[in-house]
C-alpha cells in the first residue's frame, strides 16, 4: 500500500505548525527572562552604588580608629589584596590609598620607627590615646622612642594595663624601657626591624613620575627609552632600595650604557618582584614575632583553565605545573567532552597542587561554564587561563603583586609578546602599553582579578566577549583595570581555529619584532639573584 503524499503533505504541515507555535512561546518567554535579568543587574549595581556611599560615610564618621573609640569588635574578613578603586585617569597618574590587608586584625601601637609605622598599618592600626580602649586589641605594638613620647599619664595607664592578666599580648622592641618591657609576650630585635617595609600605595610604578632616583641621594643613569636606573649595588635591608626597586627602578652596578630598554625592563621587573617578595617574608615573620602565626597576607589563588579543546588541554594542565604562587589550586573544565581525556595530566598536576574537574554540557557558554568553575573554589584572587597560551613560572607572582600596587581589582597584559603560526615568528603587540591604568581591554587570557569584583560582576552567559562584557562591567561599578608587564606570557595565535577569528595582519599592526620561531621561554624573567642577608 502505498503512502498518501497529501496526508504525509498535511502532517507535515502539522508539526511545523506546532513546532513554530512553540518556538514562540519559547522566544517570549526568553524576552521576559533577558528583561528581568537586566532588571536584576541593576538593581544589584545600584545597590553597590549605595553601598559604597554608606560605606564612606560611616567610615568618615568612625575615623581611623573608629573600632576602637567605641569599643566595637570589628568584622574579620579575608584576606584583602587590593587597593580602592583610584579616581579615573586625568593626566598625571594617581594611585588611592591603601587600606589594611588584615582588616581583622587590631593593632595599637605606641612606636617612633618608620618602619614598624609602615608594617603597622597592614593591620587596622591606631595610635593609643586616652580615648583608645587596649582591651579590645588583638596586639599592642610599643618601641623604646614611642613609649617614651607618651604622655606620663597615658605611659602609666599603658604600664598599668600590661600588669593585668588575661589582656590582649603586649610586644616591644628590645631597647623598650624594663618597667613596660617587663611585661611583654613578645620581643622585636631594636635593630630587626628595619630595611623591611614599604608602602605599596606611595611605591607604585604609577608613583615613578614624581620621584627620581637623583634626589632621593643615589648615583643614577639613564637607559633611553626606560627611564632611571640606580648605579650603585643593591643593599637588599635597605627600605630605599626596596622602594625604589617597587617602583620597577632597577639597580645596576655597572654601567648602564650597555643596557638595552629591554634589558633595563627586565632588571626593573626582577628588583620589582624581589621588593615586594621580600616584603611579604618579612611582614610574615614580623607577624610571628608579634604573636599572629595565623595571620597571612598571601592570598589563594584559582586558575579557571576552561576548554572545549581536549588535544590541547593536557598540555596545558601539566604546564600549569610551572607556576611558583604559592597556595595555588586550579578548576579544570571540559567543555563538551569527558574528563577522562585529561585523567592523567590532572593526577600529575595534583601532586603539586589541589585540582579539580568539572564537565559541562557543549550547549553550555563559555561564561555561564566559568561562573560555574568560579563558584567551586573560595579562592580570594582568580586567573582566567588559556589552553594554548604560555605562562611563565612567575605569571600569577606577578599578577598578585600588580594587585596589590595597581589600585584595581582587576590586572591584565596590554604589552603581550605574540606566536604567529602562519609567520612563525614572536612579535611584540602593543609595545609600551604596561605598567599603568588603562581605559582599554587587556588580553582575554591574561585577566586576573580579586573575587570579590567576580561576586558582583559574573560573568555574561556568551561565548564570545565575555571577557569584554566582564570588564565593561567592572567599569559600571567604578572600577578600574590595571595593565601590568608584558613579560611571563606568550599569546599563541593558530594558522587556524582561534576563538578569535581576526586577520594576523591586525597582530602585527604597531608590532615590535621580538624573536623568530616560537620559543615562549624567552619571554620570561627568572628571579634576581640577590643575597638575603
């Protein structure tokens, strides 16, 4: 029996009646969802815009102390590794200032040395007066010149208060008075605490403009086309030196004429990190001697390594190896495809750092796939990661001390050193473009930001441009981003099948030459090797 074209003819018409019915509905009910969630979001940006000025308020109103005046424990929080958001950009550049990185720790202090000031104020540090209450302190700071500028009265209620029993612990330099002294949990060496500390907020490449190495009483060259550079050997217990070399100043006991700008670059790159590395060892062990072994001011960091390209993946897994931050973990995402295929390189790379795994559905956008990934970790910074791109061993090292001298919550490369297949060749992109705030769009695969920034500006559920849209967002809130150096990574731009689907001609606008071939190691900076003594 043979079928009825025109019954067949009318079914037909049937269901495609039937199916664009529901297509519809299914359109219109997707409209209503868009609006109410553009509805959502800004409701949520208007509230942080509200909560920011109450925020201001109260914080104007409380004053420096405020936790102490009122006898107020104060909330702990995490720790916190950037700055306020600075003011936009007007000509000369500016940088906010910074707040404690531990919050919830309370510190009074009756101290003369710079230093310790400096070391201070990483804590919710205030000045003891009559008006300040020692009872509700988690430490009390007291050196020899501090003390002895209280006034009698205020000297006494600080005696009388380190006789009591169960305060909060009491911790002097060793050239304090015995009659305070006595009394101390804890001793600094007199000398044991210089060299050490300085503020990122006031040594901020940003800050370089408005200090030069001349006035500050140092023999300083200049290498065309970088700027000053300290010709003198480096004294690593210098506060100076370790200023200056924050700032990106290198110090460079030889003559400076045969330094190239990248050279000079680099060597500003290697004082820079050995600073603030420096800065963060000393900062713990002053935090042991004044009896905080659990304070910290390392953040976590995640790495969101997301890919719907399993050839490419497990190279990039056991690559993440490399990386030297410490209390690293990584979020691994297979998009489309089953996390059997990189089993082997996650069990390598757990055992040098926590992984874990996720799969997500090919349907599944980029964006929705790294909130999701996001969402698994409590880490304080993360690092939105590439599969096929270089990280040198030092990228997210970096990328958190940018953070915490950039004033943004949020840092990425505008400078980028750039693989082309098709010209198998490395470029420099957008040379110059480093160091600084930035109204632009940094590279996608370079992005790292803190937390908290991701909590009320996720992700857009797309697969392209979300990086953007996330960025755009940050803006909205007031937020500013921050480009930093352009070594430890290596953008590598595919023949073909790049997310980015852009002629290689628009790489190479602008471009400087960098090397020929690949070779991505070359754009790293390895350490200085400076003694520690």
């Amino acid at each position: 029996m043979t079928e009825d074209p025109e019954w067949r003819i009318e079914e037909l018409e049937q269901r495609l009646f039937d199916e664009r019915r529901e297509r519809d509905v299914a359109q219109r009910r997707a409209a209503e969802l868009f609006e109410r969630v553009g509805l959502w979001r800004k409701r949520a940006e208007d509230r942080a815009v509200r909560i920011k000025k109450l925020e201001a308020e109260r914080d104007r109103l409380r004053g420096a102390a405020g936790w102490l005046r009122r006898g107020r424990r104060a909330v702990s929080r995490p720790p916190v590794v950037v700055s306020t958001p600075p003011a936009p950009e007007t000509g000369d550049a500016t940088v906010a200032g910074e707040g404690p990185l531990l919050p919830g720790v309370r510190c009074v202090t009756a101290i003369a040395s710079p230093d310790l000031a400096t070391a201070a104020d990483t804590f919710d540090a205030a000045a003891l007066d009559p008006s300040v209450s020692l009872m509700e302190a988690d430490v009390v700071l007291v050196d020899a010149g501090g003390f002895e500028n209280l006034p009698g009265e205020t000297a006494a209620t600080l005696v009388e208060w380190a006789s009591v029993s169960g305060r909060p612990p009491l911790v002097v330099t060793g050239d304090t008075p015995h009659d305070i002294a006595q009394y101390a949990q804890s001793v600094i060496g007199a000398d044991d605490h210089t060299g050490r500390f300085f503020a990122p907020s006031l040594w901020s490449p940003l800050t370089r403009g408005d200090r030069d190495a001349g006035p500050l009483g140092f023999v300083s060259g200049e290498v065309e086309g970088f700027g000053p550079v300290v010709v003198e050997p480096f004294d690593a217990s210098s506060t100076r030196h370790l200023e200056l070399a924050a700032q990106g100043v290198p110090v460079h006991a030889r003559d400076t004429g045969a330094l190239t700008p990248d050279a000079a670059r680099r060597l500003g790159v290697q004082y820079r990190r050995f600073a603030y590395e420096r800065r963060t060892t000393e900062l713990e062990r002053f935090f042991e001697q004044l009896t905080l072994e659990t304070a910290t001011i390392r953040p976590t960091v995640a790495g969101m390594l997301v890919s719907n390209r399993p050839d490419d993946v497990v190279n990039a897994i056991d690559g993440l190896r490399l990386q030297r931050v410490p209390n690293f973990e990584v979020v691994v995402g297979c998009h489309g495809f089953s996390s059997s295929v990189v089993a082997s390189a996650v069990d390598r790379l757990a055992e040098h750092v926590p992984v874990r795994v996720l799969e997500f559905g090919a349907e599944m956008s980029l964006g929705a796939c790294l909130n999701r990934a996001i969402s698994t970790t409590g880490a304080d910074v993360i690092a939105k990661m590439d599969d096929d791109d270089h990280y040198g061993p030092a990228y997210l090292i970096d990328a958190l001390h940018a953070l915490a001298y950039g004033g943004a919550p949020v840092v990425g490369k505008g400078t980028s050193f750039t693989y082309l297949e098709s010209e198998d060749r490395t470029v420099i992109r957008r040379p110059g473009n480093e160091e600084r705030l930035s109204n632009g769009s940094p590279t996608g695969a370079t992005l790292v930001w803190a937390r908290s920034l991701w909590e009320t500006n996720p992700f857009a559920h797309r697969s392209l441009g979300e990086d953007l849209a996330f960025l755009r967002g940050a803006r909205r809130l007031g937020h500013q981003v921050y480009i930093n150096s352009g070594y430890e990574f290596v953008y590598h731009r595919r023949r073909l099948g790049n997310t980015w689907e852009a002629a290689d001609a628009l790489f190479l606008e602008g471009a400087d030459p960098a090397w020929d071939g690949e070779n991505p190691t070359l754009a790293d900076v390895p350490d200085v090797e400076i003694s520690r003594e």
